[in-house]
C-alpha cells in the first residue's frame, strides 16, 4: 500500500478541521473543498481514503474519519518490520 499524498492528507486536514470525528455527509465535504479541489479530485480522494480506511462510510452518503495516529500507527509497523529484516540481512 503506498503512502498518502500531500493532497490527501490536506483533504484529511480540511475535513478534520471541520468536522473532527462526528458523522458528516458527502455533499458537506465537498463544499468544504470545494474552495481548493475540484470535485473530481475530492470525490477520488475521498474514495481512496475509504478504500485504505481513514474514512469509515458510515450510511449512504455519510462518512467520519478515522483517528490519523491508528493509521499511521498500522502504516507503519509492516514499513518498521521490513526495515529492521533488511536491517539485520545486511550486516
């Protein structure tokens, strides 16, 4: 899986900023990005962020984000594991 790109961590950010963690529906997201992305690139972001988790789909048409800290957290362990095996290869 690869890593987030800095246009879906300012989505993240954006949506983060207003909504937090509470229930928001799709239309309301994209008006809060509108001002920045098109709605193209919102509805793709939004759409990969659910396929990897950071968002959870909740109904149809609403959503609430996933703490950052537990994705990065997950992200990062298989990433950390594959470092120290190589790590330990090597010398």
């Amino acid at each position: 899986m690869r890593w987030l790109k800095k246009r879906e961590i300012v989505i993240y950010f954006l949506l983060y900023r207003k909504f937090g963690y509470d229930v928001f529906n799709l239309g309301e997201a994209l008006d809060v990005l509108k001002p920045f992305f098109s709605k193209k690139v919102s509805l793709s972001a939004i759409k990969y962020m659910q396929k990897i988790g950071l968002i959870n789909k909740i109904d149809f048409l609403e959503y609430r984000l996933s703490n950052f800290d537990e994705y990065i957290y997950l992200m990062s362990i298989d990433y950390l594991k594959r470092r120290a095996t190589l790590r330990h290869k090597i010398q």
